[in-house]
C-alpha cells in the first residue's frame, strides 16, 4: 500500500490514523478507508504538521 505515502506526508485522510487507529482495505472495491469521524479528521488536519521528508532524491524521494 506504499501509493498512499504521498497523500499522508501532505496531510491526507491516511495520515491521519493515528497510532492504534483503524484502517480498512478493499482490492476488489480498490479502497482504503480510516475509521475516524469526519470531526476528528477535520479536528487532525488542522493540527497536522507534515514530518520531515525521509528521501529528498533518488527513487524514493517520489514518493
């Protein structure tokens, strides 16, 4: 599931489940999806302060 890498170093809904959180995965429905309220989601990202990039070039830096 390293797609979702991208989307949760910017503040997305992945990078919102916090330790101990809940995440849910379907292939056949091609989803991922957080168990925490929309409140809560709203309530994270308006604290969320993106971590420090761990790659800054070569292939992973992509991501």
């Amino acid at each position: 599931v390293g797609h979702v890498a991208p989307e949760a170093q910017v503040g997305g809904p992945i990078g919102m489940v916090n330790d101990g959180g809940t995440s849910s995965r379907s292939t056949p429905r091609r989803t991922i999806s957080v168990d925490i309220s929309d409140d809560e989601v709203a309530r994270r990202q308006a604290a969320f302060v993106p971590p420090p990039l761990k790659y800054t070039r070569g292939t992973m830096s992509w991501y």
